[in-house]
C-alpha cells in the first residue's frame, strides 16, 4: 500500500486523513502535540518535534508521498524531510506563506492586486506610521492565525496606544490600509502532478474577531466576478507550481475591484463547505494531487451554507444541530472547548439555487463586529 504522510495533526490533517485513507493510502501523521484531532484517523501517528532531524529523517522514511496540514514547519525542517521523500506543496511556496512580506511582494512581482502595505521593521518606522494613513492593520508577519497577532488601528489615538509598546512589539511587522470591503470571498484551487488546475465554486466568508464564522457556496456575487476570482487562483497556481490544493482570500472592493488577502497552500476552512456540496472535497482533491492521481472537475452539486463550531456556545447548540434533517455535522474530537476554539463544522446542504433568500440576505445587513 502506498504510504501518505501529514505534517500536522489538527482538524486539517484529520479531515485529510481520511480522505486519503477513503482512498485505500496507508495515513503517517506526524504531529508536535499528543492530543491531536487526526491520531485517531490515522493508520500510524507519530509524536515528535518538526525540528528534530532524526524524528524527520524516520518519519520521511516511512513514507511514500508528504504533505502539510500545519504550516509553520521550519525550511529547514521541510527541506530535510524533502532529502527522502517527495513533499508537495514545494517548500518554496511554503515559505512565502508563511511570511507576509514574502506573500506581498510575490504577488505584487505577479501583478495581483494587494490591500496598500507598508514593512515595519523597527519602532522608529512604527513612528512614523502615520504618514501610512489609519485606519490600518498591524500584522505580526510570521505565526498568525484566525486574527491573532493583529492590531486594529482605527485613528490616532489607538495609534499613540500601540506606541506605548513600540520596544516590545514582534518586528518586522507589516501595516495594512483596512479595506472597507463589500464582502470577503474565497477560492480553493488545485493543480496535479500533470499541471491540471481545478478551482471550486467561490465562497462568501464571513468573520467575527478574526476567525471564520461562516461560509456561503455560491458566493452571490455575478458570475463575471467569480470567474475572475477563479482565474486569479489558477494563476497563482500556474505561477506558483502548485501540486496541492490552496485556498485563496479576496477582499472584494466596493467598486468590485479584487484584492487578496493572503494565501494558504493547503486545505482552508472555507473549503469545507466542499465536504457535503461536491463529489469530490477538498481534502480527496488534495491528496489526488499530491499522490500524482487525476484531479475530476470541482463540481459542486448543491448550495452550502458552513458555520463554524466555536468554543462551548456552539458546541452546546449541538443537540439542535442534530435534529436538523439538512445538516451535516463534522466534530474534531477535541476535547476542551475552550472559547475561540474551531471544535467542528456544520454544513447546511441546500438543492442548487434553494437556499432560503433569509440565510444569504442576513449577511448583507452591516456587519455588527470587527
Ligand atoms: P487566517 O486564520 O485566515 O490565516 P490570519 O490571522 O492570517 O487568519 P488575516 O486573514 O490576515 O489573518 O485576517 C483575518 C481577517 O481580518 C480577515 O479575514 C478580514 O476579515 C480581516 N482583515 C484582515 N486584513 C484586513 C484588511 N487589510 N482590511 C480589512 N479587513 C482585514
Ligand atoms: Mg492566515
Ligand atoms: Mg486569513
């Protein structure tokens, strides 16, 4: 049986896991932390330090094709895992994902459009920030996630706040111009071995403090727009070498122009919708691509609707959840449900185009966070 191996052992691993086990592959995780939602998907789950070279040289070892769940592995880490195992994606697009610089400036060299930005390197340029403009987006340019490491800095006096800790902050940093967007959407886009690129149905996402709330498939928005969101992706793809799936975040402007936001080359939470509404997710199409198999067309055959499970409030909607005849509920067996923490999903699965007009409307009324 050929052996896959995931780095990474949360709810992205686990969700890949079993896919690539529905496809009769014999799953390797290996993950930093014990408790881990995809030790019990997997056929052998290996706990150790993605530093460590002995622990990456046998992990390798054991199998066949790698790929990635958990995105901070070092260059190093991944490079020496790529001395005796095939890794997709490349180590190269790992590395501009995980920096946002990095991300900027190669988009930027493509040509696509990105929110204005600025480096920060030392608190004498956080000093001179204002010149930038407010309102902005402080970003921490490695490690972040679901908003964390972000700070909002709407006028002046939020700015003479983050002053006060100008020393200690984690530089380089990168200033964003906040954009009053009209919606957030998103792609998830994969390219085999062979160059054959798919894009799934763009999604409308919405967030509440920084994390993923909901995603609704088909992002209503007119189709010229997501045809262009999508050829973005496949650009991206094409330019990139992708072999793998990635999702890729759009702001959409209020004048319809697109900018993207970030990238993650690797399944994406606002891909899960894909898990009740195509034939084929997410999480087969990326492992169809990282172990050289076709890629079918990303066909969607129903609408979605997908909300997060988010800390103990969600989860203590479950007995309702579990009575609705549409939902299909997807749980990641995390034990704690500490506030804040993605536990599962919800995808509501409608017939194409009956999707009752108040689930999409209400995401027009104006957004109560942020
Ligand atoms: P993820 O979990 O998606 O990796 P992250 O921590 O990398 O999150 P971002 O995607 O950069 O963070 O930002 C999180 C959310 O904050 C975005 O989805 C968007 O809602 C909001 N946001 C980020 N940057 C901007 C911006 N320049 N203008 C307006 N809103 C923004
Ligand atoms: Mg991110
Ligand atoms: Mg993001």
């Amino acid at each position: 049986r050929a052996r896959i191996g995931i780095v990474g052992g949360g709810q992205l691993g686990r969700m890949s896991a079993v896919a690539a086990s529905r496809l009769g592959y014999e799953v390797h995780i290996l993950s930093d932390s014990q408790p881990s939602p995809a030790a019990e998907t997997a056929a052998r789950f290996t706990v150790g330090s993605y530093d460590d070279p002995a622990c990456l040289e046998k992990f390798a070892r054991s199998c066949d094709v790698i790929t990635f769940e958990f995105e901070n592995i070092s260059t190093a880490g991944l490079s020496h895992l790529s001395r005796f195992c095939p890794v997709h994606p490349s180590g190269h697009i790992l590395e501009i994902s995980q920096d946002r610089i990095a991300e900027k400036t190669m988009l930027g060299s493509y040509g696509l459009p990105v929110a204005p930005w600025k480096e920060i390197a030392s608190p004498d340029d956080l000093r001179s920030l204002p010149a930038f403009g407010f309102p902005c987006i402080l970003k921490t340019t490695r490690f972040g996630y679901d908003g964390k490491g972000q700070f909002r800095l709407p006028d002046e006096t939020a700015f003479q706040g983050i002053l006060q800790k100008a020393e200690s902050l984690p530089y380089p940093l990168v200033a964003e111009q906040q954009i009053d967007f009209a919606r957030e959407i998103s792609v998830m886009v994969a390219r085999g071995t062979d160059g054959t690129i798919r894009c799934f149905d763009v999604a409308e996402n919405h967030h509440r403090q920084g994390i993923l709330r909901a995603s609704i498939v088909p992002a209503p928005i007119m189709p010229e727009l997501a045809q262009k969101a999508q050829t973005l992706a496949a650009t991206l793809a094409e330019k990139l070498n992708l072999v793998g799936i990635m999702g890729v975040e759009l702001f959409e402007e209020r004048n319809g122009d697109l900018l993207v936001n970030e990238i993650a080359p690797r399944p994406h939470n606002s891909g899960h919708w894909t898990m009740n509404a195509c034939l084929v997710d997410q999480f087969e199409m990326h492992i169809r691509a990282v172990a050289g198999l076709p890629l079918p067309p990303a066909r969607r055959h129903s609408d979605a609707y997908m909300h997060n499970l988010i800390g103990p409030d969600d989860m203590a909607l479950l007995p309702e959840l579990l009575q609705e005849e549409n939902a299909s509920i997807h749980l990641y067996g995390k034990e704690e449900a500490r506030p804040g923490r993605k536990m599962g999903h919800v995808n509501r699965i409608f017939p194409r185009g009956g999707m009752p007009g108040d689930m999409v409307l209400s995401h027009y009324q104006p957004r109560l966070e942020d």
